[in-house]
C-alpha cells in the first residue's frame, strides 16, 4: 500500500490531539496564552513517565523516560511536550528537528488492529506505552509517519 491510497486505521476518527514537542512546558504555555489568547486556567498540567503507565517501549525495547505537558482545549486538543529524562521519541524528535509540531493523534477502537494496518501499509512502530488509565486498560502507539508526513501519527486507545 502506498501513502496515496486510501487508508484509515480501524476505528480511526477525527484528529483527537495535536501535539507539540517543546523545551519548557510552562514557556511554551505563555507563548500559546499570548498568541492563541488562553489563560492559565484554560491548562491541564501532568507529569507522565514509568509510574503512570506501566510499560513503555521505545523502538521496540522498554524504557524509562519522563515528560511534563500542558493539555488545552478539545476536538482537537492541544498538547505541549516536554522531554524531562530518558530515551524517547519526544526527545529524539527535539534533539533532531527542534521545537514545534511533533504528532497528530486519533482515536482508535483496538490499538493492536491499527498498529497491524499501519504495519500492513509500511508504517512501524516507534512508542507505545499501555496501561495508562485505572486497572492498567488504555494504551498508545506511535508510528513512524514523519518522513512521509513531516510528522508522527499516533493511535490512541481509551480505556
């Protein structure tokens, strides 16, 4: 399958999130608070790494890593990424093209049909992380989709 037929991963729907890698959470919320118009308030913060999900791979081995993000508004929301510490795509995407427009992510129905469709149409997998919600339900994945897209897609399971 090549990038110009159609494809849809299944269960896929709108883009739930637009995410983008940054250097410092909390400088990059000011910048959006002054550009987009959003106040403080208007942010969701959370930290996120090894004790809130319980398995993360990068390319394909586990991993420790941590992040800070910012999380506003919705349908899409945005999300803003900062790499805190350890190996992972947020990082290695920052340390490789800078700041800005790293990932688009969807819904999907089952994360395991739609990494198999992104595999069948060319697509690996770079991230996932499962068991991010209570009684370890929920997961992500996240492909490599920048060549062909000039960013990430990323599949998202809810629990």
């Amino acid at each position: 399958m090549t990038l110009l037929e159609p494809f849809r991963a299944p269960g896929t729907g709108p883009v739930h999130q637009v995410g983008i890698v940054v250097e410092d959470v909390e400088r990059a919320i000011a910048g959006h608070n002054r550009l987009l118009g959003y106040g403080d308030a208007d942010w969701r913060r959370a930290d996120f790494g090894p004790e809130s999900v319980e398995r993360l791979l990068f390319r394909g081995e586990p991993v420790e890593f941590s992040i800070r993000l910012g999380f506003a508004g919705s349908n899409p929301e945005l999300e803003l990424i900062e790499p805190v510490s350890g190996p992972s795509i947020y990082r290695e995407w920052l340390d490789e093209r800078g700041e800005g427009l790293h990932h688009l992510a969807v819904v999907v129905t089952s994360l395991a049909e739609a990494t198999a469709a992104m595999a069948h149409a060319g697509f690996g997998v770079v991230q996932t992380g499962t068991g991010f919600a209570p009684e370890g339900r929920g997961g992500f994945a996240y492909y490599e989709t920048g060549q062909a897209l000039g960013y990430v897609l990323e599949a998202v399971e809810l629990p």
